[in-house]
C-alpha cells in the first residue's frame, strides 16, 4: 500500500520538480514560484481567518485552494485554466462528489494538484455530536482516498483537511492534531457562494488579495463564474508580481529524490 501512494504522489509531484522551467505553450505563465511542505508538528491549523497564524509564506505568495469538487461542469475548466498557466493548487474534495467523479478526482491528482479531504456531504460538523461528526470526516476520507487511489482507508495520503463553512469544534481540532491532519482555514476568499458575475468576482478577489498581500485564498471549484474568470485572474495575478506556492505534506518531495 505505503509503495502505492508513494508512486501516486511521485506521479502528481513530477512537474513540480521543473517548477522553475518554462511553462509548455505559454511563455508569459505565471507559473509554480515554489513547494512548500506543510507538517501537522509546525502548522497544524492555518488561515488568518479563523486561527491565529497562517503558512509561512512570503510578501506576494498566494496558495490556491478549491472546495466542494470535483463538479463534471466546472472542475474541467479550472483544472484546464490551471494547467494552461502551469499552476498548481490544493483541491478539498467533498467524499460524494469523488465517489460520483472519480475519474475527474483522478485527473487533479494526475496533474499535480494536492487532494485534500471537506467531509463526504458538507455538513456543519459543529452541529453534530463528536462520534457522528468524525464518522463524517472519515466518511469523507475514505470516499476520497478510494476514488483517487482505488483503496478505502480513514488515513489519507495527504493529511489536510478543511471544515464544511469553517465549523470547527475544539474536540474535533485536537483530535484531527492527534489524528496528523493538518486544518486549512483561509486568509482570503471570493465569496464565489454568493451569485455575480465572472467580472464582479474578477475585482472583488483581487482587491481583497491586494489588502492582504500573501496567504491562502479560497475558491469553490463547483462554482461556474469561479471558473469562467479564473484564466483572467492568473493572468492579473502576473501582472501584479504575485507568485503561487503549491502546498504538500512533509516528506513528499523526497519521494522525487
């Protein structure tokens, strides 16, 4: 099994290894500036928006992460708009969404995007009582880990995790730190769950990633206008000086060594 996820992940992190060489196709890519592993000891929660603390990132440095996917009508588009500008991010699969996409979940593995785990039905966990809410969570996982890897297990491959509506509970926090899940929350977000337009969503991300300057932005790759707008967001984002770090659990670049 351990030999499995190991060649797994060594398939989704072969590009990073070129991180800094020109992207195919596009040579004005805003490209990967650089990897960053994240271990549960030295940043077990992070996102300004909920914990005290977020990853340690420099001035300019964003992490993209996407929630609620993968969605056959939108997840395509925004792993084709990452993909054309030699980007990668962390997505946060719901468990029935990769149980009915497997292959779409599948593919954003394969093409160097970090897996996440958001539950299996987005419940707010904070609502629920402890046993039933981590019987979620590896409900969740597992659904997750079966349609990437072909094998049900409650101990993901790559140990992060982020609440449905940041619903967290201090039981449920110090028992994913036990467990060596990291907890993602967020420093900005697009508010994409509210209804406007590409455009709209366009000004609004920016200028709040403006006023922030680094962290971890929030998209939900579910979302038509987040992936209609999102080739024109990268592109800005280059212009603006702002480079992605791509996030993945400790030890994983090792596994290219």
């Amino acid at each position: 099994m351990i030999k499995k996820v190991a060649l797994a992940l060594a398939v989704a992190l072969a590009p990073l290894a070129a991180a800094a060489a020109p992207c195919p196709g596009n040579s004005q890519a805003l490209g990967t500036e650089r990897v960053l592993e994240v271990d549960v000891k030295s940043t077990p929660r992070v996102g300004r928006k909920h914990f005290p603390t977020t990853l340690p990132l420099r001035r300019k440095e964003l992490v993209l992460t996407f929630d609620d996917g993968p969605w056959p009508s939108t997840t395509p588009k925004v792993l084709d708009a990452l993909k054309a500008e030699c980007v990668r991010a962390t997505f946060f699969l719901l468990g029935k969404n990769a149980e009915a996409a497997a292959a779409l979940a599948r593919r954003t593995l394969a093409e160097g995007h970090t897996i996440g785990h958001h539950t299996y039905g987005h419940p707010l966990l904070d609502h629920m009582p402890f046993a039933k809410a981590e019987a979620e969570i590896d409900h969740g996982i597992e659904e997750d880990e079966y349609a990437v890897f072909g094998q049900r297990r409650t101990t993901p491959a790559t140990p992060f995790f982020r609440f449905p509506g940041f619903a967290s509970t201090k039981p449920l926090l110090d028992r994913l730190n036990e467990r060596g899940v990291v907890v993602f929350g967020a420093d900005v977000w697009a508010s994409d769950w509210d209804p406007m337009s590409p455009e709209q969503e366009l000004h609004l991300i920016l200028s709040r990633i403006e006023q922030i300057d680094h962290g971890i932005v929030l998209f939900h790759d579910t979302k038509a206008q987040t992936a209609h707008m999102l080739p024109a967001f990268l592109r800005e984002l280059k212009k603006r000086g702002f480079h992605i770090v791509h996030v993945v659990p400790a030890g994983a670049k090792g596994i290219l060594n």
